[in-house]
C-alpha cells in the first residue's frame, strides 16, 4: 500500500483501468449563482471559488454549513435569503449570472417522509423557477443541477447514466423525492435541446465529509462515535452504498463548470470503489474513531435503498473525474 492510502498505481493495477490525469479547472472571474448553496455541498465548492469569482448564494439558510466555513465573509461572496418556489426573487437575484449551480432541494429520509408535499413543490416548482430565469437571463456558460442516485430505485449496481430510472409504489413517500429530483432531470434537458440552455445533470452517490449538516449515516454515525453513545442501525445492516468524500464531489462538480463535453449530458459522480454494508461502515467508524458506541438494530418503518453503487466511467471519460479519498482515508 503506498502514500495516500494506496492509490493510483495501486488502482491501476487492481481495478485494470489507465489511471486519467485530472487538472484542477481553472474558473475566474465569472458572476456565479447558486441555489442552496449554504449547504453542505454547495459551501464546499464555494471554496474553490470564491478567490477568484464573484459568487452569490440564494438559500433559505435552513441547514447553513457555509456559516462555519473561514471564508464565510469573503468580499467576493453575497448571501440572499430567499426561497426558490418564488419566481421573481430567484430571477431578480439571478441577475448577470454567467454560471448557475441548482442545489436547493428538501432532502434527507425524515424531513421528506415528513414533508412530501414540500419535497414535491420545492424540487421540482422551484427547479422550473431556476431553469426559466436562467432562460429568460440567457446564461450562457452553464447550468448544473443536482439530481440524485435515488432514480435508479432500490437496487441500483454500476448504473450507469443511460440506465432504466425506476421508481417505487405511488403513494410511498420514500419516493417524493426520487421523483421530484427526476422531473427536474427531465426538464433541465428539455431546456437544453428547445431552447440550447447549456445544462448538465449530476447524480450524487452518498456524500460524506466536513461541514455536513442535515441527515447521513456517515455524519450520524461518527457524532455518536466520537460521543461513545449507541449508534442505531436500521434493519439488518446490509444495505450497500458506495460512499464519496465531499471534496471528489465538489471536484466533479467543478469539471462540470468548466468542460465543453458536459453541456447536455448527465453525470454519475461517486466513488465505486469505496463501497461497504451499512454494518461494515458502522464498524470501520469504530475502529477509525477509537470508540466505545455499541451498535443497536432497529426497526425500519420505510422503504430503503438496498444497492447503491455508481458506473462512473462517463464522467472519467468526458470529465475527467476520478474519485480519490477512499473510505477508510475519508473517515
């Protein structure tokens, strides 16, 4: 195992793919708009941004990750409070964007079980209200937005982008947010082909990292740890995810700014190697953490995920993009 975890030549030699040498994009001064971008994603691409754009985040600040970040009152950086079902305020506060990054949506198991009615509205309402001032201000560099890996349904091994999207019973409210997150999708491609919008879908698998606010195992899981409480486990625990560091994401993301190959296309960005049961990741965050949590099943009362791992060949192709924080390395 060499530095870093062992990869690279080591994933060269065990996977048997040409490792893809990725530069990191250089975007300056743009004007760039993002929905939601106090969260914890959208906080972290902020980051690699904010030194050399102008960037203007439009948020509810209901989960603000960005509050604690050190470039928090950088002078490039301006904060609107602001809903996205509202039209006028999302086209107002679009004004001279040049590049639009979509992440505002309800999500997270609870809060859409709870809501779904919002989930619905937000995600999809408030997607048609970002993709239609983003037409009528002609933004013409691009248009990223978020989806999720939940469309391909409950078992979902190396999907890739062209893939069945599948979704569950009607009346499930597990599967609001699928849906909604889909007819996003579709409309942002519609907004490409009939009016040549430069978009790009991207599907997240599983982010974890600092600065996650909100629901996630990972996150979950390692405040308990650190706090040697009981860390519950829904079900039996073999549930498989592959899990990518925020960092990779944001990486991805930023290659979806910056390459011409992107406009029109979806994307899969995860990291297929890092994958693991439910069970097997409570356990890695045990021994990485030094902890004394006990691990206690419980019941599951809605319908979960029971496969989850990306085909991330597409976007290593045209982007690029290669995850590199392994799990182990991550935690």
């Amino acid at each position: 195992q060499g530095p870093a975890g062992g990869r690279s030549r080591f994933n060269e030699w065990v996977y048997g793919v040409e490792a893809v040498p990725t530069t990191m994009p250089v975007i300056k001064n743009k004007r760039i708009f993002l929905t939601g971008g106090a969260g914890f994603i959208g906080s972290t691409i902020i980051e690699s941004l904010v030194e050399d754009n102008q960037i203007v985040v439009f948020d509810t600040f209901e989960r603000n990750a960005l509050r604690e970040k050190p470039f928090a009152r950088h002078p490039n950086l301006t904060l609107i409070e602001g809903n996205v079902l509202d039209y006028q305020s999302v086209k107002q506060a679009m004004e001279q964007a040049e590049i639009v990054v979509h992440l505002a949506a309800i999500a997270g198991v609870d809060t859409v079980l709870r809501s779904p009615t919002r989930t619905m509205r937000v995600n999809m309402l408030g997607s048609a209200n970002v993709l239609e001032a983003a037409r009528v201000h002609k933004v013409s560099e691009r248009i990223v937005d978020f989806s999720t890996s939940e469309v391909f349904g409950t078992h979902a091994f190396k999907s890739e982008e062209t893939d069945r999207t599948v979704m569950g019973a009607v009346g499930e409210a597990r599967w609001t947010y699928a849906v909604s997150k889909l007819a996003s999708e579709h409309l942002a491609h519609a907004y490409y082909r009939e009016f040549g919008l430069p978009t790009v879908v991207v599907r997240p698998f599983n982010i974890y990292g600092p600065g996650q606010v909100g629901e996630g195992a990972i996150h979950a899981f390692i405040k308990k740890a650190l706090a040697d409480e009981d860390i519950e486990i829904h079900g039996d625990g073999n549930q498989i995810r592959a899990w990518c560091y925020v960092d990779d994401m944001a990486q991805g993301v930023l290659q979806c700014l910056h390459r011409p190959e992107a406009v029109g296309e979806s994307f899969n960005i995860g990291n297929s190697r890092a994958v693991v049961t439910i069970y097997g990741l409570a356990n890695t965050i045990l021994r990485v953490t030094g902890s004394q949590s006990r691990l206690v099943f419980t019941r599951k009362d809605y319908v979960d995920i029971e496969l989850r791992i990306p085909h991330v060949e597409k976007a290593r192709q045209l982007l690029g993009f290669e995850a590199e924080v392994d799990l182990e390395e991550g935690i």
